[in-house]
C-alpha cells in the first residue's frame, strides 16, 4: 500500500472526500516528524512506538578496498511493532 492508497482507505472508512482524508493523512504524518525531530518518542497503544535511535562514530571497512573508514555518528528513526500489531500479523 502507498500514500495514495492509504488516503483513498481512510476516505473510504470515514466517509470523507479523498482531499479532506489527505489532510489528515499528511497531519499524522507531519506530526509524528515533528514529534522525532524534536526528540520526542511517539507511541500508539496496540500499533506501536516511534523514536528516534542514535548510533555512535564508528570505524568500518570500504568493501571494495578494503581499507578502514570512518563512519559519522547519526540519528535514525526507529518503529517497534506493539502488541495489537504483531497479534493481527500473525
């Protein structure tokens, strides 16, 4: 499922014109970005949780040359399955 059909299924499960669902298709979503930059932790009882993860510099290795690189530190967003989830996929 893309965005599109994403809005077109809450359009359809709310009764409300295409337009209007993605508005507030892109809301949640702008919301919970928001939430993360600003290193807030997004959680949705039963779907799951949202948060930003940081990893540390570290050193690797380029596979072609084989020599050692250097990898920056970063931050990464991060989605955990909750409970409600993992059941309904199972």
């Amino acid at each position: 499922m893309n965005k599109s059909e994403l809005i077109d299924a809450v359009a359809d499960a709310t009764e409300m014109g295409k337009g209007q669902a993605g508005l507030v298709v892109e809301a949640v979503l702008d919301t919970i970005t928001n939430a993360l930059v600003s290193g807030e932790t997004v959680s949705l009882i039963g779907f799951g949780s949202f948060s930003v993860k940081e990893r540390a510099a570290r050193t690797g290795r380029d596979p072609r040359s084989g020599q050692s690189i250097e990898i920056k530190a970063s931050k990464n967003p991060v989605f955990k399955a909750g409970k409600g989830l993992k059941d309904a996929v199972k």
